[in-house]
C-alpha cells in the first residue's frame, strides 16, 4: 500500500523557516519524481515545486522560487521542502505527491497517491 | 504560464442526475490534463489522467474527454459520495510547471 506521510508543519512567524519532510513506503520511491503541492484553508489547489527521482530536474512555481528549495534523499525514501522567508500568504496545508510517471524519466505529470498534509501557519 | 478556468464554479445537482465539468486552458496543453476529486478533510484523489484515462480503481461513471485547450469531466449518474470539490490539473514541459484550475464544487440540490 502507498503511503505517505507529511511532517514539520506548525505555526511560525514572518520571515522565518521551516523544513517540512514526507516519508514514502509501498513504492519504489527512486523510480518517481515528487511534488509539493498547497492549499489556503478552503481555498483551491496551487503547485509549489517538484522533483525528479534522481533530483535532475527541480522545479518552482514562481511565488516560492527562491525562498524555497525542494530535495530528496532516496536511500531514506524522503522528501523534503525548505521553507525560508515565510510570508503569511503561505498559510495553507501542504501536500505532498507521488508522480505517476515511472522509470528514468525526468518528466513530471500527476499525482497518482497524496500525503494527508500538513498545516503551516505564518503568523505574528 | 498556462492558466486553466474551470466551469461552473458550483454545480447544484441531485444524486442520479449526470453532471458536467469544463476546464479551459489558456493555450493548448495536448492531452496532458487530469481531474482530482476532494472532499472535505479529505487529500485531493486522481481521477482521470491524460485527458481520458481513469485511473485505478475509479468507476466508470467517470469519463474525461477533449483535447488542445477545452476538456470535459463528465458523471454519467452521480451517487451521494460524488459530491465534492473537482480540480483540473495540466503539466507543461517547458518550462517544467503544473498548475491547477479554480475548482467546481458539486453540490446537492
């Protein structure tokens, strides 16, 4: 079974950081690029940033290129997402995801099994 | 960037009726576009990839259709755990970006 779990999430202030981390098990997690993706407490979806499975193609959505840097390590089957400069309009839970696309490809696509998120709250 | 509009923003509908979803790209997007379902507390959920693929485990009332800038999310008889928020989702592959429409909210009427 697929699973992932998100951790590191909490309530920081303005201009401060926080390293979020997702744990993989029931795939082969070096055979998947990853994603981050959030979500402002009801509102709708935004992509952060993805991975490919041997971290060669990274990419950021513009509003957290950057402040903030996405990283794998595969021999612990982790994600990770550095958080540096928080503003208070990156207040959202964060997902992470499981790309679908498998094999040596550096192509990202979609999201075949989600995290249950984490909530990062930035606030004074 | 590649920005997908999504239609209607709600959709008031009762359990056996069909339900209709559009999502509209800003440019042509091939057919790499796919649809998640989320409920509330709930992880969004892939539906459909590449347009018209369903992925595991998801019913066949579910279809996706259309191609280039103009897709279709398509419940061919919509059962009581169907009501739920819908995303659309493309992926481009230069510069490497996912993006994600506004949502369509189903909702009982």
């Amino acid at each position: 079974e697929v699973k992932l779990v998100e951790s590191g999430g909490g309530l920081v202030q303005p201009g401060r950081s926080l390293r979020l981390s997702c744990s993989a098990s029931g795939f082969t997690f070096d055979d998947h690029g990853m994603h981050w993706v959030r979500q402002p407490p009801g509102k709708g979806l935004e992509w952060v940033a993805s991975i490919s499975w041997n971290s060669g193609n990274i990419a950021y959505a513009e509003s957290v290129k950057g402040r903030f840097t996405v990283s794998r390590d595969n021999a612990e089957k982790s994600l990770y997402l550095q958080m540096d400069s928080l503003r208070s309009e990156d207040t959202a839970f964060y997902y992470c995801g499981k790309d679908i696309g498998v094999g040596a490809t550096t192509r990202f696509a979609y999201l075949d099994y989600w995290g249950q998120g984490t909530l990062v709250s930035v606030s004074s | 960037e590649i920005v997908l509009t999504q239609s209607p923003a709600t959709l008031s509908l009762s359990p056996g009726e069909g339900a209709i979803l559009s999502c509209t790209a800003s440019q042509s997007v091939g057919s790499s576009l796919a649809w998640y379902q989320q409920k509330p507390g709930q992880a969004p959920r892939l539906l459909i990839y590449d347009a018209s693929k369903r992925a595991t485990g998801i019913p066949a009332r579910f279809s996706g259709s259309g191609s280039g800038t103009g897709f279709t999310l398509t419940i061919s008889s919509l059962e009581p755990e169907d009501f739920a928020v819908y995303y659309c989702q493309q992926v481009n592959n230069w510069p490497p970006a996912l993006s994600f429409g506004g949502g369509t909210k189903v909702e009982i009427k």
